[in-house]
C-alpha cells in the first residue's frame, strides 16, 4: 500500500509541476514576450564610417508585428524619443493585420527625430498589405521616407556620404546594378 501512495504522490507531483511550467511559458508567451523592447547599444567598427557619422546617433527597428497599440508601443515611442536619435530606421514588419495601420502611422508621428525616418517593407507588410504603392503613401504622410526599390543618399560629415538601397523582393534588381 505504501508503494502506491508514493507512486500517486510521485504523479501529482509531476503534475503539480508541469502545470507550473505550462503557466510560466502561457505568461511569458502572452504577456513578457510580446511586450518586451531590446535595446542594444552598437559601435562602429569602420573608423572612416565613424568619422565620417561624425557622432550622429542612428537607431533601427524593425518586427513590430503590431497587433494593436498598447503599452509596448507607447514605451517604444517614449524610449526612442529618450534616445534622441538623428537618423531612424524601420526595417519592416509593421504590423499583423492592416486594421492597425493607422494606428502604426501614430506611432511614427509620435517619434521625434532630428534628421529623417526611412522605412523598409518586411514580409509580414507584405503578406498583410498587398498595396505597396497604399503603404508608400500612408508612410509618405507620416513624414516617413519609404524605400522600395530605390536608393537615397545620406550626406554625412566631411562631405561624405553612404548610400541607403532597398530592393523590393518583387520588381527587379536593376537598381543594384
């Protein structure tokens, strides 16, 4: 009898414990994960591209995957303003649905920037928004400078320059030529 109280006392044990687990990985699924902001600080290994930034912050994000906006992009926004950045970088992956778009479009309105924001498509605004010439546009009356399959020059220090290219996946590839 006493082997059987062990073994049901082993059982719930084990159960006890994979409920715990089931409940610390649904809230970090639900609930740290997709609410959690990354920032990195990066330096600049090229000297002459450090130079020639001449101390110009740059920030980058991208995967916002925006289901709708909420504490996570409101501390975004307050964290990127913090960072007073000169030059923003969105590299795609906007949003998961264009329902939320416009509230996407707030977000970026929302940033203060010194120089300029530029913006790339990623293959969720792909699959979410078909119309890129709609996505330009709406991006375009955020003040936001869409790439797609262009290239825009960033003059920096010393007369210096880099240039920004972004080749859509769709269209051809003759600007990289």
């Amino acid at each position: 009898m006493r082997l059987v109280y062990k073994i049901i006392y082993g059982f719930i044990i084990l159960l006890a414990g994979a409920i715990v687990l089931f409940i610390v990985v649904y809230f970090d699924a639900t609930c740290i994960e997709p609410n959690w902001i990354e920032v990195r600080k990066v330096y600049i290994a090229s000297e002459p591209l450090y130079k020639a930034l001449g101390g110009k912050k740059v920030v980058q994000i991208s995967d916002l995957d925006m289901k709708s906006p909420g504490y996570r992009e409101k501390s975004l926004v307050r964290i990127i303003n913090k960072l007073n950045p000169d030059i923003l970088f969105f590299t795609g992956d906007l949003v998961d649905s264009w329902l939320y778009f416009d509230a996407a479009m707030d977000i970026f309105r929302s940033f203060k920037i010194k120089g300029r924001i530029y913006a790339i498509p990623g293959d969720n605004d792909y699959a979410n928004i078909k119309d890129m010439d709609f996505l330009q546009e709406k991006f375009r009356q955020a003040g936001v400078i869409f790439l797609r399959s262009r290239a825009v020059k960033l003059s920096l220090k010393d007369g210096n320059y880099f240039w920004l290219v972004f080749l859509d996946r769709k269209k051809n590839f003759d600007l990289a030529v």
